[in-house]
C-alpha cells in the first residue's frame, strides 16, 4: 500500500523449496513482537542453509513472513500506529475495508491454503511464559500434530466470540492445521527460550518430512491441558513488584513467590504465595503492579 508519510507499507516473505503450500509461518503482526520477528529471522538463515544443502523435501513448500507491521514497530506502537487497531483481530479481513482489515485480507489470501500454519503469538498481558504452543478448540485442532514441536506444553482454550477474528481460528475454519508459538517473550529478544522456540520449529519440520537433512533433536513429552485449569494468582495490593520465582519453576503450596514492596519505604505489602503445587506457567515481568493484577499462572501439578 502507499503511504503518504513514508516508504510504501510491504510485506515480505521468504519462499523455500517448490511444490505444494505445506507449512505457513508468521512473525511480528505487532510493533513490540521483537522476538517473534528475531525467530522468524533466524529461521530464515537456517532454511537458507537446509535449502543449500538440498534439505527442502521434494515436492514441499515453506513460507516465512517476519513482520506484518513494520510500521508499528518502526515508531514502537503495539497495535495499528494510525488507529490502534490489531491486525491479528481482523481476520479473514475484507479488502475494502479500513487499513488493518485490508493488511488482513492480502495476507490470509496468501496463506490461507497452506496444510500447516504457524503464528509466532503475544499474549494480552505483560509477562514470561513458559515456551508452547497453543490452539483454540474449533473441532479442527489437532493435538497429536502439536506434541510434535516437542515444546514443554500444548494449551488448548476454548475460543469467544471476538477470537473468531484471529488468525489461529480462520486458519482452522479453512482448513490449515493451526498452531499458535508463544516463545516466553515478546519486546526484547531473550536467548534461550529464542533457541528453544527455533529448536522445535525445525523438529516439527522434521518429524512432519518438510525438511529432510536436519536430525531431530530431543524435545520434551509434551504436557496437553487446558488453560481453564490455570490457577490465577492476582495482587492483593499494588506496590512495587519483587519476584522471587521465574516462568518455569516449580513450587510447592505455600512457597512465597514475590513481594509486593511499598514504594516509600520498601516495606512489604503482601507476601504472594503459591496456592497448590505445580509449575509456574505465566510470571508478570514489570517492576510496578497494580491491585487485582494478575502476577502468576500455576499449571497444577498432577496427583501421582
């Protein structure tokens, strides 16, 4: 599209091997996913390599798109810079409509008839995740397809009514096995779960003979829940927020997780503890928190 402030508004995406659409992957549809457009990046070099070295199975296709909206994050806007609209909540999208629902509809025109769909996502709330993939229950899901990223957990949510603008929901209605990475992180690029992300992407390429010279490496057994089962932990009072405990760690009932601090003499407002054991899904990452906040997310431990 033109634009009348800068540079015309593209999208770019990186093409490998030939034959039929067989596996989509999107990056950043938001200004602040800076790591969703790092992994898409590094995966861009690695298939450059696979295709180098002949690794593309015959017949197959792979799309890489890693931004949607570079504008937003070229000026550091989270959703549309003119509007702030989500490009994400305007799917399948309608060409003549406002600026976000024709991005929309240019892109699923594009990637709409791919067997396989993979969306580096962000999530509404600001915080560390524990690398895995996520879907909504459309009946079209596919949970046994999506062990094979390898990824610690596979969440299943059931989708509302404003989620059947998503891209993950319109990818399943038409018929693309869907599948939503969440990489831990969202606005600054983080190492490790960056590495772990890209890892199970080419394992899932792998195992599913997309491409052909890479071995598999061990991922994990994947945990399938549903995020209903989540136990949601929220602040008591607002203050200062100092986290003892990381996405990932494991806590048993009772274990103090992070002290809520009062911003005038630092003494503690609240003890946050863990309610029941289990691991800890989801972690708020701002220094500040206000009361009824959010602050953890704790996928309970099964009973032995």
């Amino acid at each position: 599209m033109k634009s009348p402030y800068r540079g015309a508004f593209k999208i770019e995406g990186y093409w490998f091997g030939e034959g039929e659409k067989t596996v989509a992957i999107v990056g950043a549809m938001r200004g602040d996913e800076i790591q969703q457009q790092y992994i898409c990046a590094r995966l861009v070099a690695e298939l450059k390599s696979e295709e180098r070295r002949g690794g593309i199975a015959d017949g197959r296709s792979i799309l890489v798109i890693p931004s949607c909206n570079p504008f937003s994050m070229n000026v550091s806007r989270r959703f549309w810079a003119m509007d702030g609209t989500d490009i994400n909540r305007m799917f399948p999208g309608y060409n003549l409509g406002e600026t976000t629902q024709r991005i929309a509809a240019a892109l699923f025109e594009q990637i709409k008839d791919f067997k396989y769909g993979l969306q580096l996502a962000s999530f509404y709330m600001p915080g560390d995740f524990v690398p895995h993939v996520r879907m909504l229950t459309t009946g079209y899901e596919d949970v046994d397809t999506a062990r094979l990223f390898g990824m610690p957990f596979v969440t299943k949510r059931k989708p509302l009514p404003f989620d059947t603008t998503l891209l993950n929901y319109n990818w399943q209605i038409w018929g693309t096995k869907a599948f939503s990475i969440y990489a831990g992180q969202t606005n600054h690029v983080e190492n490790a779960t960056s590495q772990q992300t890209i890892d199970s992407i080419l394992r899932f390429l792998n195992k599913t003979n997309v491409i052909s010279h890479r071995p598999s490496r061990a991922g994990y057994e994947s945990v399938v829940f549903d995020e209903a089962q989540l136990v949601n932990i929220k602040a008591r009072r607002a203050g200062i927020f100092y986290r003892l405990c990381s996405a990932g760690s494991m806590v048993k009932v009772g274990d103090t997780l992070a002290h809520i601090l009062d911003p005038y003499d630092s003494s503690v407002l609240e003890e946050v503890k863990a309610p029941t054991d289990g691991t800890i899904f989801f972690a708020h990452n701002r220094p500040l928190t206000l009361e009824h906040a959010i602050l953890f997310r704790i996928q309970v431990a099964e009973l032995a």
